[in-house]
C-alpha cells in the first residue's frame, strides 16, 4: 500500500509536530481536532517552526509555503477517510483514545492503517477495542517531533525495532511496542527488527 495522505487527530504540541514531520517531506496531511481553535493555534505553532527555520538559514520562503499546502485541517472526522493512515494523537487517557479510535475507524477505508501515538498505554488493548485490530500499530513519537533543524530533527526509538508505515520518509523511522511489531512489520511488509535483548 502507498502511503500518501496522512491523517492526524489532534493538533496540539504532538500532532501538529506529526504534521509538520510529514508535510517536510511531502506527505499531504488532514489534520483533525474537535476545535477550530486548536486547529488555528497548531497551524500558527507549525508557521513559527518553519520561519524559525528560515530565519536559522535552512529552509527556505518556497519550502515553507510548500510545507504549508501539504497542510488541510478539519473538525470533521469524516474528512480523515481520504487519508492511507491516520495517527492519533489525542491525550494520554485510555478512554479518550478508545473513543475516538472507534468513532474514526467507522469513516476510514478497510486497508488504512490506524496508527496511536502513546508511551504508556498498551497498543495491543487499544487495537482490541478496535473492529480493525490488524490495521492497528503504534508509532511513538517524541516532543516535539518537528525541531528547528534542517527540514526537522526527528527524536524517535530505534532500540525497539522499527515500524515504515511512511515513518521512514518523514526522517527517521519510528519505534513501536514489541509486542506488536511482529504484525506491524508484517503490516509494512518490512523484516522484524526487534533486538534480540
């Protein structure tokens, strides 16, 4: 499967740094919170980056205005259906993220991954409360994801193993729970990288 529309829900400290990781290089993004008002505040924090960027001599006005076009934002779940995968981002509460997984997979197509940004919650229990649970992976991301480095400076684990749901192209590659990575890897058709210890 190809991977060129990127979903994020939430756009808060998190998300609208998942955004800007992808729309770097050239993803297309829906990012999507309840709020316009958050939508507004992640779209102007994702804007300072990339003028921070300008102004430190490693982006340019192109790039930026180009960066920014990859960028729609919606308070509609619906919209999220056009995306390949979608990665939530919402605050670190278990039922928060189940709500909201179940509300969106309903809109998506049945090949479209779901992916949970989370360092604390079991993947695997999210994905189970889920009608989808083989389409479901994680991809952790450190704050802040996009940096103000040469098109970002990605701060993701590599000791865990390695999931390439178009994690790969936006930097470096994401890490992942374990104990699912035998079906993410499986998922990307990549060969499990898990370290033996």
């Amino acid at each position: 499967m190809s991977i060129k529309t990127v979903g994020i829900i939430g756009a808060g400290t998190m998300g609208n740094g998942i955004a800007q990781a992808f729309t770097a290089k050239g993803f297309d993004v829906i990012m999507q919170d309840i709020a316009d008002t958050a939508l507004q505040k992640g779209l102007a924090t994702i804007t300072g980056s990339l003028d921070r960027q300008i102004k430190k001599g490693t982006l340019t006005e192109d790039a930026k205005q180009a960066a920014l076009k990859h960028i729609c934002t919606t308070t509609h779940v619906s919209d999220l259906a056009k995306a390949d995968i979608v990665i939530e981002a919402a605050t670190e509460n278990e039922s928060v993220k189940i709500k909201i997984l179940q509300g969106v997979e309903a809109v998506l197509r049945p090949e479209t991954i779901i992916a949970t940004n989370t360092s604390s919650l079991s993947i695997t229990k999210l994905a189970a409360a889920t009608k989808r649970p083989a389409q479901m992976v994680g991809m952790h991301f450190f704050q802040s994801c996009a940096d103000d480095g040469p098109g970002g400076d990605y701060s993701w684990p590599s000791d865990i193993g390695q999931h390439r749901a178009g994690g790969h192209r936006s930097g470096q590659s994401p890490g992942q729970d374990p104990h699912r990575c035998e079906k993410q890897c499986r998922v990307c058709g990549e060969p499990n990288s898990v370290p033996d210890d």
